[in-house]
C-alpha cells in the first residue's frame, strides 16, 4: 500500500505549521528533518531509551514511535521550546550546573521527562525521580548527576516561582 502525502497541521513550540508527509511518518522524522529540530535525538528508533522525547500535551512521549497524524491538535515541545542558549529553562541550567552530562546523548529525554516530572510535581523525591526517569537509559552511567540536577532544577523553579509572587 502507498501511504499517500498529505498536508498536516503541527503545532511546535507554540507556533502552527503545515507539513507535507504521509500521516504515519514518525514525529521524530519531522522534527528533525522538516523542523530542523535536533535537541530530540534519534538512539534506539523502538520506543525503549527516551533519546527522542518531546512532549505532547505536556506528556513525555517517544516521538520515534508517534506517528505524525497522532501529533495533529497537540502541543508538541521539543528541547528547542524550553529555553535559549542566551536563556536557559530552569531545567536546563540545572543539567550544565551540575555536569549531568558525558556524551550528552540522552539528555534530551532526561530534561524533557523532568520538567514534565516537575510540572506535576514540584519537589519529588529521589525515589521519584529515579522512577520516572528510569525509562531514560544513559549508557555513559552518570545517573547520580542527573538525579541531583533535576533536585537542583527544583530548587531553581521555586527560586523563579517565589521571585515572580
Ligand atoms: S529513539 Fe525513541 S525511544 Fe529510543
Ligand atoms: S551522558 Fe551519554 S548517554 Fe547519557
């Protein structure tokens, strides 16, 4: 069967956009090629190491695994629409002050999974981040980084959200 072009309206980081692609084409396809989008990466390609995770609806999903048609009417962030270089998210500056990273290729899906994390929960416990990111697989083993950054990204948000009260 073909799987025919079709236009397709995508929401990225807060602005509309139509694409031409057929609807089952991976998101992550998309975003990278289409969007020039590279903060998602591409690891396993099967839904297992959370390289490629964006969120829909606040939700962090697999974007290798989500097809474009899934995508349509959603909120879809990727890293991109966190911060800038200039002006880091809180998440993200947490991750650079406490050198969570070596090769730094899962870092995409460890802050897009903590900031969902700590949108719906401002102060997690480590046992709590250790469960939602437990699905992020790290092959450079700097999980005790990680963890602390999202404790520290914590404690950044609350310094924002009280400075803005
Ligand atoms: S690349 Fe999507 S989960 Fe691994
Ligand atoms: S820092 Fe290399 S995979 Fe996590």
């Amino acid at each position: 069967m073909i799987n025919r072009l079709a236009p397709l309206a995508l929401k990225v980081n807060g602005a509309t956009h139509l694409v031409s692609a057929a609807a089952d084409t991976p998101l992550l396809c998309l975003l990278r090629n289409d969007f020039a989008l590279n903060g998602p990466k591409f690891g396993c390609g099967l839904g297992e190491c959370g390289a490629c995770t964006v969120l829909l609806d606040g939700v962090p999903t697999r974007a290798c695994v989500t097809t474009a048609q899934v995508a349509v009417g959603r909120e879809i962030t990727t890293l991109e629409g966190l911060g800038t270089r200039a002006a880091l998210h809180p998440v993200q500056q947490a991750f650079v002050e406490e050198q969570a990273a070596q090769c730094g290729y899962c870092l995409n899906g460890m802050i897009m999974t903590a900031k969902a994390l700590l949108d719906r929960d401002p102060q997690p416990s480590v046992a709590t981040i250790q469960r939602e990111l437990s699905r992020n697989l790290c092959r450079c083993g700097t999980h005790v980084e990680i963890v602390r950054a999202v404790q520290r990204a914590a404690e950044l948000l609350a310094a924002r959200d009280g400075a803005r009260a």
